[in-house]
C-alpha cells in the first residue's frame, strides 16, 4: 500500500516538516494541559479560601490523585495512544479500531484498583504522610470522593489518550477548555453554597471535579462515535484479544513503574516535610504543584511526540523518529525552564494565589528558590519518556525515575540527618531532577531505543546502528 492511501492525518505525522508540526499539534494541546491543569488549581484556590488545614489536607491527597491522573493519561494513555498511532502508522487499521475498546476495557479495571486501594487504605496512607487532626480529616473527605469516581478519570483519560493517537490533539482540547470554564463557577457553588444550594465545604470541590469528568466523557464518547472520527470502534461482536492487551500493556504498565516513581518522590518528600508542621505541609503541597503544572505542560508536547514517533517506527522511519525526539527535547528544556527561573525569583507570585499564611509561604518560597531553577531537567526527562513511549521502549526512562527516587528518599534523608533544615531537604530534590533528565538523555544519545547503550555515538555511528538494527 502506498503513503498515499494513507490518513492525511497519518501522512502528516510521516512527512511534514518536525519542528513546526510539533507545535501545530502542540498548541491545542498545550491549551488542553493548561485547562486540566487549571482545573486543579481552581479547586486548590477556593479550599485555600477554607483554611490552612484544608490546603493541607488536598496537598496529603494531591500526589496521590496526580498518580491516578498521570497514570491513566501519561502512562497507560501514552501506550494507548502509542499503540494507536503505530497500528495506523503500519496500516492495520482493524487493529487500530479494534484498540479502542481494548482500553476501555483496561480503564475499567484499573479505576477498581484504585478505587478499592485509596477509599480502603487512604487513612493508613495519609496519616503515614503526615496528616493530623483537622488536615486528615480534609484530607480523607476530599480523597473518598475522589476515588470513588475514579471511573470517570479514566475512561476521561483514555478516550482522550485514543483520540490523540490517531494525531488529533484539537478535541481533546476543546472539551477539556469547555469543562473547565464550566467548573470555574461550579466549584465554588457547591463548595460554598448560594441560595438553595448548600455550602459542602471540601466535598463540593471533589464533587464538581467529578461532574467535570462525566460530562467530558460523554462528550469525547460522542465524537469518537461519530462520521467524524478517524477511528470506527465497534462494540457489537467485539472480541478482546490479547496481543492487542499486550501492545497496550507493554508501554502502558512500564510508564506505570515511572509514574509511581515521580509520585513517591513528591509523597515521600511530603511525608519529610510533615516533620516541620502542617503549614510546611501546605507550603510544600501548594510550590510542588508548579512542578506538577510542568506535566500537563510538558504533555502538551509530548503528546503529539508519542504520535509522531510512534507513526514513524510504525513506518519504519526511525531516523525521523530520533530527529523529532530531540527537536521536542528542547523546546520542553526551554520551556521547563523559563517557568522555573521565574518562580525561583518570584516566588510570592504563585504562593499568595492560595494562602496567606507566612509559615506556608515561607516553606513554599524555600522549595521553589532551591528547585526551580532546575526545573528544564524535569521538562528534558519527561519529554524524553513521551518519546520513548512512542518507540515502545521504555526501560532506560523507568530507569531515569528510579534513580531519580532513590536519591530523592537517600538525599532528602540524609540532609535533614545532617543540617535538619528544608533548604537541603530541597536540595537533594534538586539534584536527583538532574539525575533523571541526564540519565534519559543518555541513554537516548547511546541508541537505547535500537539495542544496547554505546554512549556518547557520532551521529553517523547512530545511524549505522540503527541499520544494523532495522536490518537484524
């Protein structure tokens, strides 16, 4: 079959120019990320107007809803779409359809997972990151509504993850756009009530987040239902097979392994933190969550990465590949970056969006002088693991992430052993985001996607490798 029966949706991922349709395709995504992280910075901002135990109560369950989150999006998503794109790239387009319902599929019993561990073990679990009185119970009653909807997040995330396969990033984003500015005025409405409509204080945040969810699902269903769509999922004679698991599973539950990594680093520095009060709890939670507005961000990016590269190893153009591999590796650079410098120099511009409380601020400003500043390596790391999960090969970024969490645990252990003070706390974080953005660039530069790691290779040596490679 010739690239001309192709989509010209898919054609475009093959053949145009990298750099500027990356950030054609990067643009409404970015939009989209911004959105969804508006909206939890929505939220942050009215419980903040309930209190500093209610900030801290949301900042013991932000990691652990940022697992869920980045789970059923980044990773599970990203082999979603992954697969999509690579089913399309390679012209098998039944598989690609067929696909669809896999994941759903997968959704659904990932969302009990949850559902069943954090409503079941969340007390055990927020209390072991510090949570005390007033801030655990926030924290409980905001988490158990939560993740009693945690269907909603993932079949959300997945439609999303298998729309953005097929290399269309816009609906994605005009949904998520829509929903949030619906939430703007729902979730102080049901979290301080008016009229009729009584105050639910913390609930009515998890509340409206979830109503957000479900009428986004029905919306992305709807599309991907519809004439419009690239894909034609069936559900009437549907038959799961397991390759079609498996190709999903493959990339999905290995950028599981590197999720879980990045959240225990923030919940595990959480839990260091929380031996300096809840205000530093709240200081902690609510700077952290700039580093977590780099995920959306950098997803923004690297959503359309994982489609390109994903189609072009599909094709077998694994020089194209490489090439947009490193032209998206540095525009997340400069762009994690640019955020980082900023917020280390003004950090009181972010902290007062949510509280007032000098104690929180205080902790607050410390993190973001101390980390901020590398925050480019963060954007590299992940950027690099979207990529490599267009590739299907994911084993060098788990590894980027666990190194990343072994120094986070051993170096914030360690500085608050020997100093006692959250600036070296924060250091150790600082240095352990360096470590995984240069362990994945390296192993990237040193042909990892295309066997075993010679690094640093000339370029001309690369692409023999990768001959070597397409030849074996």
């Amino acid at each position: 079959m010739t690239t001309s029966a192709l989509n010209p949706r898919t054609r475009m991922l093959l053949e145009a120019p990298i750099a500027p349709t990356l950030l054609r395709l990067a643009a409404p995504n970015v939009l989209v990320m911004l959105a969804q992280a508006g909206v939890g910075l929505i939220e942050t901002y009215f419980v903040g107007k309930l209190g500093t135990d209610a900030l801290a109560g949301m900042a013991l369950v932000f990691p652990v809803v940022m697992l869920m989150q980045m789970t059923s999006a980044g990773a599970m998503g990203g082999g979603i779409a992954s697969a999509i794109a690579r089913a399309l790239g390679a012209r098998r387009r039944e598989d690609a359809d067929a696909l669809v319902l896999h994941a759903l599929a997968i959704a659904a019993v990932f969302s009990v997972v949850f559902t069943l561990a954090i409503v079941g073990g969340g007390r055990w679990l927020y209390a072991r990151m510090g949570g005390t009185g007033a801030a655990l119970e926030a924290a409980l009653v905001y988490s158990n509504w939560v993740f009693a909807g945690s269907l909603l997040v993932w079949v959300f995330n997945t439609l999303s993850a298998v729309i953005r396969g097929t290399g269309n990033m816009a609906v994605p984003a005009y949904v998520t756009v829509l929903g949030a500015v619906v939430l703007v005025p729902l979730s102080p409405l049901l979290i301080f009530g008016w009229g009729p409509v009584p105050g639910l204080g913390i609930a009515g945040g998890a509340m409206a987040l979830m109503a957000y969810y479900l009428i986004g699902s029905m919306v992305l269903a709807t599309y991907l239902w519809s004439p419009r769509s690239v894909l034609r999922p069936a559900i009437r004679h549907v038959r799961f097979r397991w390759a079609l698991f498996k190709d999903i599973l493959r990339v999905g539950l290995v950028g599981s392994v590197s999720t879980l990594a990045t959240n225990l680093a923030i919940g595990i520095t959480t839990a260091l933190v929380g031996s300096f009060g809840t205000a530093a709890i709240a200081g902690y939670g609510t700077a952290s969550r700039l580093e977590y507005l780099l995920v959306p961000l950098v997803f923004g990016l690297g959503a359309p990465l994982v489609a390109m590269v994903g189609t072009c190893i599909g094709a077998g153009q694994r020089e194209r590949a490489l090439r947009a591999t490193w032209i998206g590796a540095a525009m997340a650079f400069v762009m994690a970056e640019a955020i980082g410098l900023w917020a280390a120099a003004y950090p009181g511009v972010w902290l007062s969006l949510f509280n007032s409380d000098p104690n929180m601020h205080e902790a607050g400003a410390t993190y973001l002088r101390t980390v901020g500043p590398v925050y480019g390596f963060f954007g590299l790391g992940l950027v690099l693991y979207f990529a490599s999960q267009g590739a299907g090969r994911l084993g060098w970024p788990v590894v980027g992430n666990l190194v990343r969490l072994a120094f986070a645990i051993a170096g914030g252990w360690l500085a608050l052993r020997c100093s006692g003070g959250l600036t070296a706390l924060f250091a150790a974080q600082a240095a352990a985001l360096v470590l995984y953005g240069a362990v994945n660039a390296w192993a990237i530069a040193g042909g990892a996607w295309f066997g075993r790691v010679g690094w640093p290779r000339s370029t001309s040596a690369l692409l023999r490798h990768m001959s070597t490679a397409n030849n074996a």
